[in-house]
DNA sequence: CCTACCGATCGGTAGG
DNA sequence: CCTACCGATCGGTAGG
C-alpha cells in the first residue's frame, strides 16, 4: 500500500479566498498557542472582521478548530509529503520524508502536529480523534517505507519496521521540541546524524562494506 | 559534577496543607489539559472552595503556575530522581534513570514536562523560562552519567555524550507521545529496546564479546 | 459580512 | 478562608 500518495492525492485546499485567509491566520497561531489556546473575539479582531463574521464561516468553535487542522493537514502534505513523492519508495522516499518534516520542524512554532498531539492526548473529542489519526497514518507511511526497503534489500532483512520507525520518529520529535524551546540547530544535526547512524547500521549484509 | 544529586537534595516539599492539596489538585489538572489550561474559578469550584480562598494563597495566575511547576519538579526528583541517587554514576545510574522516566511517563497523563515543553515552547515569559530550565537541567544530568560512564570506561571512548543524551532523550520522549496518544504499552516496549540496543552498541571495546 | 446583544466565565479586588 | 463585586472576554445568537 502506498498510504502517502494516497493522502497526497487526496488533498483538496480551501477554494474559498475569505475562509483561506481566516484559516492561514488561524492554524498559525493554533500552532503557536495550541488549537485549544484560539478564541474567536481576539482571531477576529486581529484579523480585521467582526466576531460574528468570522464566526458565520464556521458556525462553531470545534468546527473552526477541525478546520485548523484540516488546513494544517494541508500544509504538512504540501511541504512534508509531496517532495517525496516523486522519490522511488524504499530508502529514498524514507530519506526524503525525514529530510523534509526536519525541514518544517524548523520553522517557527515548528511542527503542527508534535505540538497538537502533545497538547490533546490527554482529552476527548473529535479534534484529538483527527490528530490523533493523522499521527497514526504518518507512522504508517514511515513504517511502510521502512517495509518496502526491507522487500527491496535495501535494508537488512532482520529490521523490524515498527521499532525503526519508532527510532526515527523519536529523533524527529526530539529535535522539534528541543530546537523550539532553546533555538539551537545542534538539535536538527544531532537529528540528522542519529538518523544516518540508525540507518547506516541496518545496511542488508551485501551492502555492508567495511 | 552531580547535578542530580544536587537538585534532589536540594527539594523542599510544601509545609501548608491546604497548599499542597491544592497544588496536587492543580497539578493533576495541568498535566492534562496544559499549564495554560487552568482557571482559578473552575479549580475552586471543583475543590469544593471559593474562587477567592483559592486565589488568597497564590496572589495571581502565574504565580499559580509558577507553583504548579514547581510542584510538578517535585514529583519529578522524587520519582524519577531519587530512585536513582543510590546508583553508582555512569551506567548504573544512566540506566535507573531511564527506567524510572520511562515509568514516571506510562502514568495517566504522562510525563509532566514533556508536555510541558511542548505546550510552552512558542511563547516567553516566567512559565516557559521554568520549563525551559528543568527540561534543560535534564538533559545535563543525562549527559553527566554518560561522560560519567565513558571515563569509567562503561561506555566507548568516541561516544558523544551530547548526541548520544539527544537519542536516549529522544526515546522516552516518543515513549510518552506514543503511548499517551494511543494507550498502547508496545511504546514502552519499543523505547526500552531501542535504549537497550543504542547503550549496547556503545560498550567499550574490551567488553564488546562476540 | 455587519451591529447589537445574551448568559457565563475570566482574573482579580474590596472588605471582612 | 468567605461574600460580593469589578470590567473584560468567552462562545454563541438574533436580525439584518
């Protein structure tokens, strides 16, 4: 299965300019406050529009934040998941999936997702329920790369892809948070060369040349 | 240096009662839904007190948090750092600690700092300053009991106590997303073997029997 | 998209 | 620790 082109494809952006305009201004500053730390009077008002207008394109607040991330949903596939698409699958697609996330990580407020899991997972609700599944199927898409070059031989036979997926994941994460909260980029190398080592030492035995 | 030792000796647990009731009460509640999602009227309430009782022992909001977090470093050094203050330094203690984290994060809601952090990162102020610090202090005694054990000669001598702190980190941390999000103990499983395999691919050459 | 408004709750204060 | 209260803001509605 290939549950990233599937996504990929699947993506439709937001045709109206007006909810556009709301929901860029929106999702970043969900991203920055939390999805739970947006409020209508304050988004409207710093957006230039009366409450009650911003409100009508919604219709309530949990309607606005599953758009939030819905459009942050988006974001993640246009920047994250479409650069590798056009990468054969297995190891390639895999490099240039974790290239690109360390890419967005880096950006201000980092990674949306990382930031929205860290702040839902305790709660109820549908808005932790979409998070929740959009962690889900990026797992799946590392896991099923890590599988295809595993078939392909381009990774020793003996990987399980769910713990090298959970490895590869962590080291994401890791650099996410640590180069969000004190802004040192040492984070995303020692992301970058914690991933190369971990892949490095499941070369398929062939390929292991010393 | 002993910065574990230092700031679990350093602990001083709250003398006033209904304090540390409330501060447990408090605590409890931003571990789930964030340092920022507390309120003073809605916490009274539920600790069957009035909203000003509560307020007459803290002065304002962030000053609340700011004993929230303190509260929540307390618990930390009790649980997760004074189990280990009986270890030997280097390995022995690097691998208590682990494993005390690992079960501090499997409790309902987590670990207290990680979500913390990932709450906190985008903003300023004391709050996140606080976080900032512990999160910090962290990492240094991490990376303490790794140059701990490298010199004891427990660990190889071209470890890099920085990235290999990042990658222990790094596991714990996706332990605590992991199974937070989705309840499933394999996320503990799959840190403690991803740490187990990381630690044994770093043994001192004397010790790497094939 | 707007003005005008609803009851509820926010952090905080006065006074005891 | 309490009652009573402050102005501001919350999500949401009525009516246009």
């Amino acid at each position: 299965m290939d549950s990233l082109a599937l996504a990929a494809t699947a993506s439709t952006p937001d045709g109206n300019p007006a909810r556009r305009r709301i929901l860029d201004f929106a999702t970043e500053r969900a991203h920055r406050l939390g999805v739970d730390g947006i409020t209508i009077g304050t988004l409207a008002a710093d957006l230039g529009m009366s409450k009650s207008g911003l409100f009508a394109h919604f219709g309530s607040k949990v309607a606005l934040q599953a758009a939030i991330v819905s459009h942050a949903t988006d974001e993640f596939l246009r920047k994250v998941a479409e650069p590798a698409l056009s990468q054969p699958r297995g190891r390639s697609r895999l490099n240039t999936l974790l290239d690109a996330w360390l890419r967005y990580a880096e950006q201000p407020g980092g990674c949306f997702f990382l930031g929205a899991c860290a702040e839902l997972d305790g709660r109820s609700g549908a808005i932790r329920d979409q998070v929740g599944e959009f962690a889900e199927w990026w797992l799946g898409v590392l896991q099923e790369e890590i599988e295809a070059a595993v078939s392909q031989g381009e990774l020793a036979p003996d990987v399980s892809p769910p713990e090298l997926a959970f490895e590869l994941h962590a080291f994401v994460m890791q650099a996410n948070a640590g180069f969000q909260m004190f802004g040192d980029p040492a984070w995303l190398a020692h992301a970058r060369k914690a991933i190369a080592r971990r892949l490095n030492g499941v070369l398929p035995p062939a390929a292991t040349v010393e």
